[in-house]
C-alpha cells in the first residue's frame, strides 16, 4: 500500500506531562497539535509506522535502524526512567527496505544487538521517536515500528532514499504510516540552547510555508547558509519524507507552530490522496495472493472512487501478453474502488483463457483499468468508431463486449465481428448494437 498517513512531528520531552511540569503552559498548542496527530494515526488502522530520527546512532555515510526485537525505550536520560515504551518491530519490512536501498547503492545498515555492542552505541529508542510514540500510544495505537536514524548523506541522496523507500511501502500490503521527527530551528532567542541567529526564524518560516503549500521537494533547494545558520535537526527526516511522497499526491496542513523555548516545534500531517485505479487494482491481486481474500476498500477514498461505474481490469506481462481482462458494464458494488478490487481478482484468478496469476508473476505484470460509460445504443456502423468507443452486441441473454482502442482493430466491422464471436451469435443474428465511453488508467 501507499504511505496512508505522515507527518513532521517535533520532539521536545518538555512537551511530555510527566517531564514537563509547569512549562507545559507554554506548549499547549504543541501539545494539542500533537494530540491530533495521535489521533489521526489511530484513525488509519495502520500496521507499522516508520520514523525518521536525527538523534539515534547518526553515521557520516550511512543510513541505519535498529533491529531489535522488542524495541525498547525510557526518559530516564530526562528525568523519568519509570516512563517506559515497547513496540514490537517489523522486520520484515526492515529487511525489505535494506535489500531496496542497497540494490540502489544507497548505503543502509540494519543495527542489531551485536552490532550495537561493535560500535558501543544504545540499542534503546532515543527522544526523537519516544516523544511522537508517547502520543500514539496515549491514543492506544499499538503498531510494528520501524526506527530509522538519518546519516548525514548528501540532501539529494536522502531524497533518492525516500522515493526507494516508498516503492517498498507501495508494494506492500501493509497500511503504513510515517513520521519525520524533527525540531526546527534552535537559534530563535537569546535564551536558545544553539544561541541566537536572526536567521532562524527565516528558516523557520520558510519551511512551513513549503510544507503548507505542498511543495516539499523545494526543501532540497533552501539556501545552504540560512540552514547552516538556523542550527535545526528536521531537515534531514523531512527530506526523507520529501522523497517518500514524491510519487504521491498529498495534502498537507500545518497544525501548529510555536517557539517558547527559542526551538521551533512545528506539527504538521500529510494526508496521501487515494490511490490510483490500477495501483488499487495490483494491491488487490497482491493482497488475494498473500490472504486469500478480497480486500476492503481503503477508508480513505477520492471523490472519484466513491462514484459509482463498471470497470474492466486488463493484465499484460510486461512483453504486452494479455494474462487477463475481466469487468462489469454496470456498477455491482457500492463505489468504484470494490468493482476494481473485485474485478482485478476475478481477472486474475478467474478468467478461463488464462493461467491463474502467481505471486512470482506479480513483478512482471501491468494493470489498466477501463471505467465503463453509460452504453448508448446504435443503429448503423457509422455510429461506431474502434478507437473511440467500446461495443457491445446482444441478442437476448447472450452479449460480447469489446473495449475501444485495442491493437489491430481498425474498423467498426471488425469490432463488431470480433464481439459477436465472444457473444457465440452467427453472422446472421440480428442484433442490439450499443457503444460506450471508457476513462482508461494506464500502470506508469
């Protein structure tokens, strides 16, 4: 599945009840801000949540996450050791996004037990995933994590980190969520731990505005001085993000900004836009081979796929070898998004021309998907046009369909010849002639 749910969260232990005491006054709209973002986690029903961590173990040259099981962590380092967290990890995912990234030479390094001990480095979750987790798990969200620490690689190569990164989420069948954990700049006053910077609060602003406006790839473009001079740590995490919703369409909106402390908490979520007609078609293939079942349609649906339309699901091999091609002129499920699903399962493991599809065919195939227009009936050929328009031909209960712009049909009689044959109709039937509209969705 596609990232369902992300966000730019900052991570000041300050902002925890039990550590905060009475400056908690002074955070109240971080606080709330991170309280919706909790419940907006728990709202996705996801499996895992990926974050992305300045403060873990950062290497010069290397991306890393721990591979612990279970992760553990506590605030003893602020105060609190009785406030404890553990989550279970997903190490399967984890090792998924090491092959991705290495196949890509993008350096990344899974850090167990052992490797911990080499490098003499706490194999405990740090602050910067401790202080979002609290405010899952105060919503009762308990999911898979996956804990990733920066390196301090080139802007452009975090980037190309996150976009592999989303291939590997989008060819998952698990609900994922991801969250860039960050302060910005430390340098807004006099009193700040970085001490002060008249740029800081350009820096500040500048970044929100990219992240309100959408536009998260202009983060790789900010002038070098003005982040040198901002002393931030979320630049990194958030340009990871970037690349992870690069493919995506998302909307973004800024919960909260506030600095008391001379720190800039920023609290933002970004909401993917739903998936695309031939995407949601290969998750349910993928899903059908994983669980045997049709799945659900994701909660989260664009206007388009909560219409309701008949759909055909066509899978190719990637050589153009049709593996099978199975639809509905009219609506049978309540949007469009359930006539996919069950559409591309019905092409893939039901349709009689064809071998069923196996998982190792998965990664060869493509999908399209044609979003079936109202019929409308003819009464001579010249109606018809092979490029523009499907037909179907009919004689009672018996009927042949045939999509429009298909290779080597040139002509209304050949279309109409072709779909009286899948009708079983002699040449000499007379017959219902209708032609149809399609929207087709072609797999990039």
């Amino acid at each position: 599945m596609p990232v369902e749910i992300a966000a730019l969260a900052p991570h000041p232990p300050i902002i925890i009840p039990e550590i905060g005491g009475p400056d908690l006054e002074k955070v109240q709209e971080t606080i709330r801000s991170m309280e919706e973002l909790g419940q907006a986690f728990a709202a996705g029903n996801l499996d895992t949540i990926i974050t992305i961590s300045p403060h873990g173990p950062v290497f010069s040259e290397v991306i890393s996450s721990l591979d612990v099981d279970p992760l553990r962590g506590s605030f003893a380092n602020f105060g609190r050791p009785e406030i404890e967290m553990q989550v279970g990890l997903d190490g399967q995912l984890s090792m998924e996004i090491e092959q991705s990234l290495a196949r890509e030479n993008i350096p990344f390094r899974r850090l167990d037990k052992e490797e911990c001990r080499r490098y003499r480095i706490s194999p405990e979750l740090d602050h910067g995933v401790l202080v979002p987790l609290y405010f899952l798990q105060e919503q009762g969200l308990e999911v898979d994590l996956i804990p990733i620490n920066i390196g301090l690689l080139p802007y452009e190569q975090l980037f190309e980190a996150g976009q592999i990164l989303q291939k590997v989420m989008a060819a998952s069948s698990r609900r994922i969520g991801v969250i860039a954990s960050g302060d910005l700049s430390h340098r807004l006053l006099p009193t700040a731990p970085a001490g002060y910077s008249p740029r800081g609060q350009e820096f500040d602003e500048q970044v929100m505005k990219i992240i309100e406006e959408g536009q998260l790839e202009r983060l790789k473009d900010l002038d070098k001085d003005l982040i040198n001079k901002a002393g931030e740590c979320a630049l990194r995490p958030l340009l990871i993000l970037a690349g992870i919703l690069s493919e995506q369409d998302f909307s973004s909106a800024v919960l909260s900004y506030e600095g008391p402390f001379g720190v800039g908490y920023g609290v933002a979520l970004f909401a993917p836009g739903s998936v695309s007609p031939p995407d949601l078609a290969r998750q349910a293939v993928q899903n059908y081979l994983e669980k045997g079942e049709i799945m659900e349609p994701p909660p989260q649906l664009s206007e388009f796929l909560e219409k309701k339309a008949g759909a055909f699901v066509s899978i190719k091999d990637r050589k153009g070898n049709l593996r099978g091609c199975i639809g509905t002129l009219e609506p049978t499920q309540k949007n469009l998004a359930g006539e996919i699903i069950r559409n591309a399962v019905q092409s893939a493991f039901q349709d009689p021309r064809f071998i069923p599809v196996k998982f190792e065919d998965l990664a060869d195939l493509v999908f399209s998907v044609d979003i079936i227009h109202p019929p409308e009936r003819v009464s001579t050929l010249d109606q018809l046009d092979p490029a523009q328009y499907g037909v179907i031909v009919q004689k009672g209960a018996q009927k042949g369909v045939l999509l429009p712009d298909l290779p080597g049909i040139d002509t209304a009689e050949e279309q109409v010849a072709i779909a009286r044959d899948k009708a079983g109709l002699p040449e000499t039937a007379d017959l219902e002639i209708y032609r149809f509209r399609v929207e087709r969705f072609m797999q990039e």
